[in-house]
C-alpha cells in the first residue's frame, strides 16, 4: 500500500499550488458565513446501516484490522495532497463495472469522518445502476434526481448515517436523464454548495466507459480517483477510460484485489490496494 501513496505524493504540485489553495480556502470560508439553511444538516433524517461482519466495509466494521490501516493511510494521503491544492469534491471511478469502486468510496468516508472530526457526504452519482444505498444496507430513497426536478431543500434529501459524520444523498428513484443533470448548472451548483457545507464530498460515479457521465463530472470536482481492478481491468479499457478524465484532475489510481507480500491473518477485503503492486507512473497513467 505505501507505494500507492509514495506515487499519489507523485501528483502533489509546486508551492504554485499553495497560493491557489489559500485563495479558494478564503473563498470557503466567506461562503460558509452565508450557508444557506436549505442545508442544515442538524435537521438531516438519521439512517441506521443494516450490515454484517461478511460486508465488505473494514474502515467501518474491521477497526483494528491491517485493512482498516490502509484505508486511514490512504485517507492521511488525501489530507496530505490538499495541503497543496484545493481538494474537497473527489470523483470516484473506474473504468468498467465491478472494480470495487462503490467499496473504496464507503471505505473511505468511514475512514475520513472516523473520530468525528470531520463531516462527510457520500453522494450517489451512478445515475444508471446505483449501488451505493445498497452497499450501506440501505433501501433506496428520494435523493438526487428529485432535487433535480424539485425546489425542495436540500436537506430534504439527505441522510445522516446514525452514529458518524457522514451524509448520503442517493441517486434517487424518478427517471431522469444523466446526462442532462450532470451538464446542467444546477449540479455545479450543488458541488459548490456541498464543499462550502462538508469537509469532504465523495462522489461515487458510474464507470467511465461505456457512458461520458463520469468524464463529465471529472470537469466537476477537484480531483479523481480511478480504480483499477486484477484481472477486470484490461489494459485498452483503462487507456479508454482515461482518456475521459480531466487531465489536470487525475490524482491517481487505485489498485485493488491485488495479491500482497504482507501476511496479516486477514480475508481480503474488496479494495485492499497491494504494496507489493507496480503503481503505473502517474505522469503518464496510460504508459
């Protein structure tokens, strides 16, 4: 896992970037002054999660298991990489279906908000095949897509998970075109808004290929995550994928389910990154 981070501190900028951040958090902080009351979070709903210990969830459920450390080292990292740019919106993706990265963006959440310093939204963003709500163990509810087509306030559609600092806004359940809510302002706006309201907005998308949803968000946020899964990811798909993603917005990939040199008596979890793994160079994430 610690060549994962040694190749994200790859991505961290010159102190260009310091001035930049300085700037935006000034920015923060003017609008948190103004928050708008639609997004109250003490009047959020509460959720209680309905898992098990055979969850993939270790950075909730596994607390002092070798897969937890990961998820806090990688979470250490992403903390480390905003010292040096603005990074509060994180796209989550990957470049195909069913390479864990609905897992990594619970995960990490957790990982985030645990101890209570920090507040967390996890937003749904898959429009197409949502699986988040069900990751958590939840039902599905009301969530983005009907705030789309709604004056309602956001906190209307928030979901506080009992007991963390962490927030969900699903997908939602009315049809709605993806693409016409991801290009639209209204969603840039809510981006704004949520990063002006919590410390972190982790947005778990759909895959970059076939769709252009995901490579649209990317234009989004501040920064993307792609995860690349053994045996799942080929190499002219990851290219593809790629490719879609803002450049400037690349923070690295992820790798997962990949075998490690280190034996700790645990199961493998779902995104475990190896550190035994060759991390391809972030420079030129295609090579």
């Amino acid at each position: 896992m610690s060549r994962i981070y040694d190749a994200l501190q790859q991505c961290i900028p010159t102190n260009e970037g310091a001035g930049l951040a300085e700037e935006q958090g000034t920015d923060a902080l003017f609008r948190k002054q103004f928050e708008d009351s639609a997004w109250d979070l003490d009047s959020t709903p509460q959720v209680q999660l309905n898992l098990s210990r055979e969850d993939k969830l270790p950075a909730l459920l596994c607390v002092n298991s070798f897969a937890f450390e990961q998820f806090r080292l990688l979470g250490t990292r992403m903390q480390h990489l905003r010292e040096f740019r603005p990074l509060k919106t994180i796209l989550l993706t990957s470049s195909v279906a069913e390479e864990g990265k609905t897992l990594l963006s619970v995960n990490l959440a957790m990982s985030l908000a645990h101890g209570g310093r920090q507040k967390v939204l996890l937003l749904e963003a898959d429009l197409r095949k949502p699986s988040l709500c069900r990751t958590l163990g939840l039902s599905d509810f009301e969530g983005l897509k009907e705030w789309f087509r709604s004056d309602r306030p956001m906190n209307t559609f928030l979901r506080r998970i009992s007991g963390l600092q962490v927030w969900v806004l699903a997908a939602g359940l009315e049809p709605v075109d993806p693409l016409e809510l991801i290009n639209s302002a209204r969603m840039a706006s809510l981006l704004g808004d949520a990063a002006a309201v919590f410390d972190w907005v982790l947005i778990d998308s759909s895959p970059l290929l076939p769709t252009a949803d995901s490579g649209l968000l990317s234009r989004l946020t501040d920064g993307a995550v792609v995860v690349v899964r053994r045996d799942k990811t080929s190499k002219s798909a990851l290219k593809q994928g790629l490719e879609r993603v803002e450049s400037s917005k690349l923070l690295g990939l992820l790798l997962n389910d990949f075998p490690t040199t280190e034996d700790y008596g645990y199961e493998r979890y779902g995104v475990v990154p190896a550190a035994s793994t060759p991390i391809v160079n972030l420079a030129s994430p295609a090579a």
